[in-house]
C-alpha cells in the first residue's frame, strides 16, 4: 500500500492513476489478496493470458505458448483479447478458449468513442460470464503501455495473478512488474512475468510460427492466377504500417523494385490495404514497363492466412515496422526498414535471416541476439540502403536458386 511506482504514461495520466492506485492498494490489501484462493488440478493447471494488444501483439505472444505447454504438462490455456486478434489465434493448436473483451482504449475501429465505451461494456460484461464457469491457477495480464484487464481481477476464481502495474491496480497483483529503464525487447519483459508462473523462457530460443489453414493455399493460388505459374521466385513488398510516421516515401520503393527486377529472377506482388499502396503498384507498372507483367498488385485482396501462405513460399520479403514484418519474418527471409518507430522494443523474433535497418538512436547499441538476425544504425534510408539491401538479397535468392 502507498507503493511507489513508475507509470508508463504522461503526467496527465499518472497522477490520476497515483490517485485511484491510492484506493486500489487499500482494497488490495485488506480484501482482495486475502480472497479464498481456488483449489485448481496441479495435474492441470488453468492459465488465463490477458492482452488488449493487436494482431502484432498477439503473434509474438503466442510465441509463448509452446513454452508454457511444454513446462506446465497437462496445462490448458485460456486467452483474453480483443475479437480483432481473431485471424492470429482462432487457429493456434495451443489455445484451450478465446474469450473476446474489446477495450476502448485499443479499439481501432471507424465507431465512435461512446460506441467503443458501449462495446467495451458489453463485451467486459459476456467476458466475465464466461470466466466465472472457470478457475484459473494463474493470470498473467501482458500490457504494459495502456489498457491492461486488471479490472476482471475481482470477478474472477484465480490464484495468482501477474502482470504490470505501470497503468494502475497493481495493488491488485500478487506479482507486480515495472519496466526497465534501459531500452528492452518487449518479449523480454513478457518473458520475465512468466517465472513466477514456474515457465522460463530465453529470448534466443523463441522459435516463431503462425497457424493458418492449409486451404488459405488453395485460395490464394486462385487470386494470383495463371500470372505466378512460370518458374519465378517471389519477392514481397510490404510498404504499409498501422502508423503513418513509419512509412517511407514511394521514390524509395520505386527504386527498391527497380533493382530486384533488374538484379533477381524474382517477380515482385505488392501487398497491403491502403489506397495509396494501389498507387504505388500502379506507378511500378507504369515507370517500369519492361518488368509490368513480374509486378502484381494484391492490394486489399489477400486475408491475413493467404499473406501468409505467399510469404511461406516466397525467397524473400520487404516491409516496413509492421504486422507483416513480424509474420514474414517468421516465415522467409525478409528486409525490414524501422523508420521512427520504437527500435529494439519491437525488433522482430526471426525464424528466417533477416536484415532490419533503424533509426532509433537509443537502440543503436543495446544486445538483441537472435540467429541469423543483422541490423544497421541508419540516419537516413537512402540509395545507401538500397544498396546493402540488394547486396543481401542478392545473396538470400541467389541461396535460394540452389535449394
């Protein structure tokens, strides 16, 4: 009670935050952690994650999961998150139950804010319904920046629980984690709410993978037609990111996919959602006439499980600070450009070589080790870029002729 702690929010919102945490510690300790504790099966036990993150967020959590299954035995895994991670775990074989809370604070949806608090609501509502036909021997809230669940804490059968109390109610958690205060991967500090829970992971031994259905193949042989049928390797641009400060500007991409032309056998598909992707696949076809018919445009075509199934097969990827940096790097090697973004913290976890080039200066130095995993301090992502990423591909599909 009275803890000291050091919030990972604005003035604006920690000193409100101080103010509740004054009252949550109280009923914290006097009440809720002298609440009677359930009697769950050792030989099972019940573990609850929680996230409001999104897609990205998701994926790199449920990295986790073989981890947990492999030393808890017998372990079922329950999880808490928004329906938009749907596509990421609907099909992961690990999971025992997805149970949907949308949080407002999280919710990219086009509706309103008193929509999303309405959504909130009723979802927070079915949520906890569900959660009361259980009893957990652990939870484990992975949010640290904004909106954790802590809030379900009182409503629900657990043992222990876990999280972070850098956004409030950590008066609430039998083990209360802050962050560092040197820079850090974010699964480093997921990693390290797992122990109590008797699970240890090292961040070097993550072996990434995404489950998606073997007929998401079939259906993007369909989309891409007859175009992708002559013996080509496929190169994949990714130029979108969910935030507009990480994009980079289409001469740069122009120029990437002129040299991937005119220096690979590769056929280039552009992949996205936005309007302005479409723009630049169209200008690619009509600055590059020669190579027209090598670049094809998927633009808001492809769903999440076909993207992933072209990636599987492609010699190479491109993208930027993104979800599909994080997922084509898992599955094919892959280039990827960090531009203002959060440098280390979002570093992707590789199953594949991967070269990413930043320019996030308090990165510049920290360690993130990870096989076959190479990155270069930039100031600017100009034709010296280009340059050692055409060096690197060159090398990744010339890798691939052989195999």
């Amino acid at each position: 009670m009275g803890t000291h702690r050091k919030y990972c929010a604005p003035r604006s919102v920690s000193y409100p935050l101080q103010v509740i945490d004054v009252f949550a510690d109280i009923y914290g300790e006097y009440i809720y952690k002298k609440r009677s504790r359930p009697n769950t099966d050792s030989n099972k036990p019940a573990v609850l994650l929680l996230t409001s993150g999104h897609l990205g967020d998701a994926l790199t959590l449920s990295y986790l999961f073989p981890f947990i299954k492999e030393q808890l035995p017998g372990c079922v895994i329950d999880v808490v998150a928004g329906s938009w991670c749907d596509p990421i775990l609907i099909n992961n074989p690990y999971i025992r139950k997805i149970i949907h809370l949308n949080h407002a604070l999280t919710n990219r949806s086009r509706k309103s804010s008193p929509a999303k608090w309405q959504e909130h609501i009723r979802t927070t509502r079915s949520a906890i319904r569900e959660l009361q036909k259980e009893s957990y021997t652990v939870s484990i809230d992975i949010r640290f920046s904004s909106a954790p669940m802590h809030f379900l804490l009182p409503f629900i059968q657990v043992g222990k629980t876990i999280g972070f109390g850098s956004r409030g109610l950590g008066g609430w958690l039998d083990h209360e984690y802050f962050l560092p205060d040197t820079e850090f991967h974010h699964l480093d500090v997921i990693t390290a709410l797992l122990k109590p829970a008797s699970v240890n992971v090292n961040l070097s031994s993550i072996k990434p993978y995404f489950s998606f259905p073997e007929k998401a193949r079939e259906t993007l042989a369909g989309k891409l037609g007859p175009e992708t049928q002559p013996a080509k390797r496929i190169a994949l641009i990714c130029p979108e990111s969910g935030s507009p400060g990480h994009f980079l500007p289409d001469a740069f991409w122009l120029e990437l996919a002129r040299r991937i032309l005119s220096e690979t056998d590769c056929r280039l598909i552009v992949c996205g959602q936005l309007a302005a992707t479409k723009e630049l696949a169209a200008k690619m076809q009509a600055e590059m006439p020669l190579y027209a018919t090598d670049i094809l445009d998927t633009v808001n075509t492809l769903t999440l499980y076909e993207l992933a199934a072209l990636a599987s097969k492609a010699a190479v990827a491109v993208t930027i600070d993104s979800l599909p940096a994080h997922l084509c790097s898992a599955l094919c090697p892959t280039v990827s450009y960090f531009n203002h973004g959060e440098g280390v913290q979002f570093f992707p976890i590789n199953g594949h070589p991967v070269l990413l080039f930043h320019n996030h200066e308090k990165s510049r130095y920290v360690d993130f080790v990870r096989k076959d995993f190479t990155r270069s301090y930039v100031t600017a992502f100009d034709d010296t870029v280009i340059n050692d990423s055409m060096t690197w591909i060159r090398q990744i599909v010339a890798e691939d002729v052989k195999h």
